[in-house]
C-alpha cells in the first residue's frame, strides 16, 4: 500500500490548476461561474472561504460533504456553505474523460449579508445560506442548469438579477435535505488537504480490501492517535466508521441493482463477517439490508 504518490499527486495538480480543455472560469463581480470536465485538479477533498451551488450535469459517483458520504448522478445540486470540506469522485468514466461534468456558482457571505442589511427583499436568502453550513442537496433540480445556463451567458446587473433568482426559488424550495450531520469548517493548510484527498481516494478505490488505520499513519509518518485525529478532524468520522459507510454506501448499490444474496454483498463490499455487516449497516441506514432491499423494490411503484 502506497498512498504518497496520490499526495504528490495532487500537489503537482495545484501547480497546473486550469487545463485549458477541460476549465473554464467566468468572473463578473460577485458570482463567479466556473465548469470543468473529469478528471480536473478540482476533483480533490478541499473546502474554502465562498458558498458553492455545484450541479453535476455528466457521470455519477461518490459524494462527500463533511460528514456525510452519497451518491450523485446527472442533475445533482448541492450547496456548500463556506469552509465546509467536500469533493465529488466519478466512477466508470471512458478512457478519454469527459470535458463537461460540474456546473458550479462561488459567491461570498459578507456582500450579500451587507446588502441584506439595506435591502429588506434580499433578507429571506439568510436562512437557506445557514442552512448551508451542513450542505444541503436539493431533490427536485429539473431546472438547474437553465439557470446555470442563464447565469454563465450574462454580465453586470442582468447577471446577477438572474442569480438573485435562482436563489430565491432555492430558498423558497422545501424539497431538500442537509448532508452532514456535523457543521465542518476546514481551516487546514493546502498540504494537509493534500494528505487528506490521498488517504480518501485510496479509501474509496480500495474498500474491498482490508484498511488498516496503522498503514495508513505510517504512510503520512504519523503515530496512530495523531491519525485518528486527524482523521476525524477533518472528516467528522472515525477511520472505521468512515470505511464503514463508503462499504454500507456501496452495498446499498448493490442490494437496489442486483440479485445478489445479502451474505455475497457483504464479502464483495469488503465485510468479512456478517453479524457485523448487518450490524452496522442497521446502524447507519436504520434498518436491515433485507429490509433495505424490500423497501427499494418499492422506488419504481407497484
């Protein structure tokens, strides 16, 4: 197991941060639009000081906001308030990548907390912003990327009266729900992310396989308390609860999308005892997989 070449990896991604075939960055005062394709230098473990209104229009893949581990697919739309950490990984992606998957609004807090001050309209965007904080996943989106669209092709007033907009049905809208169950604020250094986006990519690409949280801190030259620190700090989860959910996370994949017996998901999604499989997975879907299976077989209706 080697982890350091993801690290190194990913710092020689932020000395290149925008190819140009893949990246486009479109600035005009306080909303700043930016897309990218897959894969990108974005694509890390990361957080900083501006909101993000992030819509997935290509791929699917595993989701991470604070705490909370997810899927995504085509239509996804996320908002992330400040220093609140989060990256988007796409699986099954073709060869050649693909030039177009994120659509992505930044914008800060102090311009618009100041207008609100004066301008008593803008004032009912407040609460939706706070909500922010834990990161909140709308589930109704079918308009999204016209607005996205809106927002990329305009300038000045007319782009942010097109933004004011957008957000007003957010705020407005009471089909969503908030991510992480902890209001995670990153405050870590460039290269602490760095070590951070490693240890979870390697995580996700490799949970079928036994995880140890000694390897792991011996590869960052860490004793294993000062990992489980920083594990935790900068992930809300215990390293074993957070294998845990990346497995339970593809389990439920598999239980909604094939046949397989409970006892073959549990080994394939790297469990090696199914007393603890179910366990855990009680533990963190609330009900048991058999259970969880019965009540997916009920998403497409009678």
């Amino acid at each position: 197991m080697d982890i350091l070449p993801q690290i190194r990896s990913a710092e020689a991604h932020r000395s290149h941060p925008k190819p140009p075939e893949v990246e486009r960055e479109n600035y005009d005062g306080i909303v700043n639009y930016i897309e990218h394709g897959y894969p990108s230098p974005r694509v890390r473990w990361h957080c900083h000081d501006e909101y993000e209104l992030h819509l997935i229009v290509s791929t699917s893949g595993k989701l991470f906001v604070g705490d909370y581990i997810g899927e995504f697919s085509p239509g996804h739309l996320v908002l992330t308030g400040p220093r609140l950490p989060h990256n988007w990984i796409s699986n099954r992606v073709p060869e050649e990548g693909v030039l177009l998957r994120d659509m992505i609004l930044q914008f800060a807090h102090e311009p618009l907390e100041q207008a609100a001050k004066s301008i008593p309209e803008l004032r009912e965007l407040l609460p939706l912003l706070e909500r922010s904080t834990y990161g909140i996943e709308f589930l109704a989106a079918a308009g999204a990327e016209a607005h996205f669209l809106r927002i990329r092709a305009s300038r000045g007033a007319e782009r942010f009266a097109h933004f004011l907009q957008f957000m007003s049905e957010l705020a407005r809208s009471s089909n969503y729900r908030l991510l992480s169950n902890a209001t995670m604020r990153s405050y870590d250094d460039d290269a602490t992310l760095a070590k951070v986006n490693a240890v979870l990519n390697y995580i996700t690409e490799n949970y079928r396989e036994p995880l140890s949280a000694e390897a792991l801190a011996e590869q960052l030259g860490m004793s294993l308390s000062k990992f489980s620190r920083f594990f935790r700090k900068t992930t809300g989860n215990s390293f074993t609860d957070f294998v845990s959910r990346i497995r339970i996370n593809k389990a439920c994949q598999l239980l909604m999308n094939t046949d397989q017996y409970v006892t073959n998901v549990c080994y394939d999604v790297g469990f090696h005892n199914v007393a603890n499989f179910n366990r855990r997975f009680l533990q963190v879907k609330g009900v048991t997989p058999k259970e969880f299976r019965r009540q997916a077989d009920g998403r497409f209706g009678a």
